[in-house]
C-alpha cells in the first residue's frame, strides 16, 4: 500500500461481484461500490486481484469497506484506445465486522504517520 496513492472507500455493493479468469490464469473480482452523501450518489469502479478462494466476502446490498490505490488503464476496444479509472482493491472488508475494519483503518493511519 502506497501513502500516496491510496483510497478508502465505504458504500453499497451494486450488484454481485463478477468473477473472471485472465489469460495469464490471475483472478479479477470486479464490482461497483455506491456512495451517499449530500453531493448525490456517485457509483466507483473496483477490481480485486487475487480475491481468497471463497470468494468476495459480501453480495449485492451489503455494505463494505475497500483499502487500496486508484488506477487508470487503458486498453483498445474496436481500434480505439479507451481508459478505465478504477479503485485497485488491497482488501474488502464487510462494514458489519467493525473489529476487522478498525484494525484495517488503524494500519492505514500508521501508514499515514498519524498514529
């Protein structure tokens, strides 16, 4: 985890995460995660590499935590070069387990210098 990229992300999965299987044989979980707030509703682009075996831990309407860092790709669709911004996720923690979380945001502060 980088100090100077890095992104904590609270919201409501979307949808179920989509699974796929690169040809390199790396796991991609990708998934939309929802936020509110009193600017409106914005929906982030989140891909997991490498999600454990069992799987994203969460479903469509739950509530999650992302740690990780934002990323722009690009890759070429119909010989046009187009670009992704996306949150690259570390870890997907479910809100509901508060223990896991506060210890996952206190290793973020460490990493911040603040404690």
């Amino acid at each position: 985890m980088s100090e100077n990229n890095l992104v904590v992300l609270r919201g409501t999965l979307v949808a179920d995460p989509r699974l796929r299987e690169l040809p390199s044989g790396s796991v991609l979980s990708q998934f939309d995660v929802t936020t509110r707030d009193d600017a409106g509703t914005q929906s982030v682009p989140v891909a997991w590499f490498e999600p454990p075996k069992s799987g994203v831990p969460a479903v469509a309407g739950d509530d999650v935590v992302v740690i990780g860092s934002v990323q722009r790709r690009f890759f070429r669709v119909g010989g046009a070069t187009q670009s992704r911004t996306e949150v690259i996720a570390e870890q997907v923690i479910p809100a509901r387990r508060g223990r896991q979380v506060d210890r996952s945001l206190g290793a973020v502060r460490a990493l911040l210098g603040e404690g």
